[in-house]
C-alpha cells in the first residue's frame, strides 16, 4: 500500500491529535477528583475560616460574602454555612461575587493553587 506524503501527514496529525485530546481528558479528571477532593474535606457545617479557603480570601470579605443576597446559613448552629449548599451558592454566584468584591478566581486559578 503506497501513501502520499499529504497522507502521512494527515496520518500523523491525526495520531498527535488523539494523544493530545487523550492527555487533556485525563488531566481534566484529575484536576475534578482534586477540586472534589478539597470539597469533601470540608465539614458539613462550615466555619467562617473554611468559607475563606473556599472562595481564597481573608476573613473581613468573608464578612462582606456571608452578608450577600441569598448566601446559605444554617438555623441550628450560628455562624455555621451548610457547605453543599455554599459550594452551590457559589457556583451559582461567580458573576455576581466578580462584580461586588472581585475576589472569586476562576476554576483553573483555584485548581492551580491547590496543587501548590
């Protein structure tokens, strides 16, 4: 069987391509399974210093975060967030945190400073 060059090219571009998006795959698992691994440590009931490693900021904009619209406390406990429903306030708030503090990174930030 006799190729042509353009053939090859293609042939090995294509190949590059599959490793590549391979290698992407795998690499956005890993950083989900680090993301959710971070998430799953936390208490369920969250204390202002874990609200601060969430959203990786000091404890006097946790002060200012806790007081926004909508942000989820939990009744029994004072000074207690339920972190489900913070981590989900939170992802359901990024435009809205970027425009009042401006403090939220995005996803790739935060997971890049996890793995430091």
């Amino acid at each position: 069987m006799n190729l042509t060059i353009d053939e090859l090219k293609d042939a090995l571009l294509n190949a590059e391509l599959a490793d590549l998006f391979q290698k992407a795959y795998k690499q956005g698992i890993e950083d989900c399974r680090e993301s959710m691994k971070f998430e799953l440590s936390l208490p369920s009931n969250l204390k202002k210093e874990h609200v601060a490693q969430i959203f990786q900021c000091e404890l006097p904009t946790v002060e200012k975060i806790i007081r926004m619209d909508g942000f989820p406390k939990c009744h029994a406990l004072t000074a207690r967030y339920p972190r489900d429903k913070v981590l989900e306030w939170r992802d359901k708030n990024v435009m809205y945190m970027n425009s009042r503090l401006g403090i939220y990174m995005n996803e790739n930030e935060s997971l890049r400073l996890l793995r430091a």
